[in-house]
C-alpha cells in the first residue's frame, strides 16, 4: 500500500511540475459581472524554482518508492 502510495504521489508531483514549467500564470476564477455581483479572479503564477523542484522531488519520490519492498502473501 504504501509503495502504491509514494508512487502516485511522486508521479503527481512531476506532473505538477511539468505543468509550472509549461504555464506562466493560471487564472483560478475567472472575473464575472452580473446583477450586482462581482466576483474578482485570482491569478496563481508560480516562482521560477517551482518547477524544477516539483519535478526534482518528484522523481526522487517514483525513485524512493521503487526501492520499499513488496508485500508478500502466502497462499493457504
């Protein structure tokens, strides 16, 4: 359970950093006008490190997780 765990853990990470190195900035709610509502957009944009150290911690995690043993079961 556990190396499934640190495995889909790390992949998440590179793939967030893959995707911090691709986009300048992303826009989480878009600006809205209308009866007498304004909702203002909020606007992430990522450090220059992130991606590199997304994608570096990442990897390290797929590679940690490669190395927990198994767990076997015997069959009665």
């Amino acid at each position: 359970m556990w190396r499934s765990f640190f495995l889909g853990f790390g992949a998440y990470i590179t793939l967030l950093g893959v995707e911090a190195l691709a986009v300048d900035k992303a826009v989480l709610k878009p600006e809205m006008v209308g009866q007498d509502k304004f909702i203002k957009s909020r606007e992430v944009i990522p450090p220059d490190w992130a991606p590199w150290t997304l994608m570096g911690a990442g990897a390290v995690t797929v590679l940690y997780s490669f190395t927990i043993p198994q767990r076997v079961t015997k069959n009665k």
